[in-house]
C-alpha cells in the first residue's frame, strides 16, 4: 500500500495507547483522521484538541461522511475490538476497504525508515521511551511511537523528523512480526499472553522469529542469559554492554557503562529499580551502535523523567510515599517490589492491586500470590477484564487466599480508598493495566487531606 495515496485514516479504537500515537502521526502527515473508541478519556480528549474527531457509540451512522470513500480511506483497527464491533464489520465487509490491523500500518510506516525496534515481554514503553528521548536530545531526525505518555514531551509521539523511526515490538497477537527494523533488541522472554499463544514455548518461538527479523547488516541486543544470539547487555557482568560501580543517590542511579570499546564514566539516571537501570543500559547501548556520542547521551539521560504510570511518583514526602505502576504481570511486580525496597529500606509497603485479564490470571495465579506475598499489605481488586469474558473460578478471592499476607483484604472502588487511608503503611504502590490508573488521582487527593 501507498500511503501517499491516503487522504483519510479512521481508526476503530483509536483511544488506545498505540492506535493514538499513529493518530497523531497522520494528522502531522496532513491527513484528515477520525475515530471510534468506547469511552472517552485523557488520550481521545488529546486528540480532540489537535482537531481529531471522535465519537463514542458504535454506529456506521457516526462515522463522517468524507470517509466512505473507499479509494482515499484508510481503516486502522485494533486487535483488542471485539470481532462484532458494527462499524468494523462494515468496512470489513466492503471489500473495496484497506481495513488493516495497527501493527500492519505501523510496520508500513516505519519500513522506509531507519527503524529501531523494542522487544520483550517487560520493558518495552520505558526502553523505547528513553531510547527516543536519547536520540532527540542528540539531534537525530527522528519520530518515536510510543506505548506510554513520556513524561518528557506528554505525549506518546515524539518527532522531530521523518529519517529515524523508534517502535515497541509488541508480541500481543504476534505484532511485531510486520516489523523489519535495522537495530533492535529482547529485553525479557518472560511467558505471557497464553491466551493468544498457548504455551510459553510458542511464544518464545515468535521471539526467535522476530529476531530473524533485524536487516541484514543490522544489530540485535539481547539481555545477558536469553536464549537468543546477539550483543549481550547486563548489569554487572561480562555482557558486552554493562552497568558497573552502581551507587544510590537521591532516588536514583549513578553507574559506569562498559561498551565493547570504551569506559563511560559517571552517569546519572534518575528512576529507581534494577529493571529500569537495565531499560536505561540498553537504550543508552542501542543509541551508541547508532551513532550517537558519548557526552550527548550522558547529558540527555539525566534529563529523562520517565512514563506516566511507570513507578510514578503521586506523593514523596519523609512521612508517606505513593507510586503508581502500570505492573500487570508477576515478574513486574517483583521488579517494583525490588524498586521500592532498595529505595526505602525497612519501610512498610502496601500493594493495591487490580488484576488484569481472567486468563493472565489462571494461567500465572501461583506466580502472582508469591510476588504479592512480598509486601506487607495487599488490597486486591476484582478483576480487569478487558477483552475477555469471566472465566468459572477464576476471580480475586481465588488470588487473595493464595497470598501468605497476613495483612490481605478483598477491596471495590467504592471502599479503596477509605482502606488505603486504614492503612499505617509509609509506601503505598498500586498496580496494574486496567483501569486502576483512574483512581489514582483520588487517592492522591485524598491522602494529601489528611
């Protein structure tokens, strides 16, 4: 397909994370956009300020007129819209119709540019947040589609040119494997989303094929003990790129980056956690094969803030500290459990957490009570489920009396808060992917009242 041909991009789902950012890539492209999605919210209000418009009831009737015609008509939608969604039924049965998958448009977009790709089960948004924020500060013609709002630009799109494209590699539904980009790397190969791939060994399967992916000529990262060929990355170890002389200042890093070529001395990272010291490695690592130069780097990763809802601070004061994480999986919630410990040392932790998915849910449900055993309280909410139907015995109760807390409650969103204010904890952190993120801001407010 040619997208120069392309007057009018609507896109079914379009409050998503990653259908937004290529919502605001064609309207910067001067392509007339609109869009369905189920609910308002902060991204779709976004784009209705840059002149995106958008409706909110599934119905062919809504859709404007000028994007009917079949010849200048893009249709971008995304794998989490249910197969029986009217207006995507409709365009799929008018054969006339480019209908293609987000993941489709985002590998034509990038297949003519210079394209850094990030894989893994973990990491990705923040990765590829840095990563695109590192190129940036350094000049490089660049556009970065991200899975997250940087809290840098506020934005899940970044761009400062056309010749340099920044991706997540997402291996949800296989994603990724439209991509063919020129360096890229696997940051985890964790099991996750059986529900798309049925057991852990198809998925790690799908990331071998990714990785055959890279062009040739190109460079694959990989982290240091994956079952993968490529440049290792590590902390502390004999990767190929690795994090050295490690020390805690001010909630944050100072460390040394070993290269295969050079000693980089003394750089400061500002978000805490081993996972995300490791995002850091690997970004600073992927713009140095790049090109880009060593000071530069250096000066441009002091500067990065992080990704709303990636360990994001609501309140830090000496008496109480509150975080949100976006932590939906069990080896995410040991990586902010390890965050949280390493910066406050002996304090006492509360997880609120909301599951996410029945699936994820059954399919990790031991792996999930050991993680939260961790923490000192646990209030748990039901669960998420997105795209799916509830599944017979699989529901929060089932979780919490796998929880060896003692300090354990069952929780609705109409009593969290007044239990999170119960609570004498020093920390508190919530967690997960659906729609726990709203609440954030009332707790917030509500603990500052007190």
């Amino acid at each position: 397909m040619n997208l120069n041909t392309i007057d009018n991009v609507y896109f079914i789902g379009i409050g998503g994370i990653g259908m937004s950012a290529l919502a605001r890539y064609f309207k910067a492209n001067n392509k007339r956009v609109a869009g369905y999605d189920k609910t308002p919210s902060d991204v779709t209000r976004a784009l209705d300020a840059l002149g995106i418009e958008i409706h909110f009831s599934d119905s062919v009737a809504n859709i404007p007129n000028s994007f009917f015609n079949y010849d200048t008509t893009l249709v971008v939608y995304t794998p989490a819209i249910p197969k029986d969604n009217m207006e995507l039924v409709y365009f799929k049965n008018n054969k006339s119709f480019s209908v293609l998958k987000r993941s489709e448009i985002l590998g034509l977009v990038t297949e003519n540019t210079f394209c850094l790709a990030v894989a893994g089960t973990h990491g990705k948004t923040t990765t590829s947040s840095i990563l695109a924020h590192l190129l940036y500060e350094c000049q490089v013609p660049m556009t970065g589609f991200l899975g997250g709002i940087s809290e840098n630009y506020n934005s899940n799109y970044i761009s400062k040119g056309t010749e340099v494209s920044v991706v997540e590699a997402d291996e949800f539904d296989r994603s990724f494997l439209t991509l063919s980009p020129d360096i890229a790397c696997i940051t985890s190969m964790d099991a996750d989303h059986l529900d798309i791939y049925g057991e852990a060994e198809a998925l790690k399967d799908s990331f071998i094929e990714f990785s055959k992916r890279v062009k040739k000529g190109g460079k694959l990262f990989v982290k240091n003990g994956l079952p993968i060929e490529g440049i290792t990355y590590g902390i502390e170890d004999d990767s190929d790129y690795t994090a050295q002389n490690i020390k805690i200042e001010n909630g944050g890093y100072v460390f040394n980056v070993k290269t295969p070529t050079a000693v980089v001395k003394d750089i400061q990272f500002n978000l805490p956690g081993r996972h995300n010291l490791s995002n850091a490695l690997i970004a600073l690592a992927m713009a140095v094969e790049y090109g880009c130069p060593h000071p530069q780097l250096a000066e441009a990763l002091a500067l990065y803030k992080g990704v709303k809802r990636r360990f994001t601070y609501h309140i830090k004061s000496d008496d109480l500290v509150f975080i949100d994480d976006y932590a939906h999986h069990p080896e995410e919630i040991n990586a902010v459990y390890q965050a949280v410990t390493e910066m406050y040392p002996g304090k006492s932790v509360l997880a609120v957490f909301q599951p996410h998915l029945f699936s994820r849910t059954r399919d990790f449900i031991d792996e999930f009570a050991k993680s939260l055993s961790q923490f000192d309280a646990v209030l748990l909410l039901d669960i998420y489920p997105a795209r799916e139907l509830p599944i017979e015995g699989v529901t929060s109760a089932w979780l919490l009396d796998k929880i060896k807390t003692e300090n354990k409650e069952l929780v609705s969103k109409s009593n969290l808060i007044s239990k999170i204010k119960a609570s004498d904890a020093s920390v508190i952190v919530t967690m997960g992917a659906g729609d726990i993120g709203v609440e954030v801001e009332h707790i917030k407010t509500a603990l500052q009242d007190e």
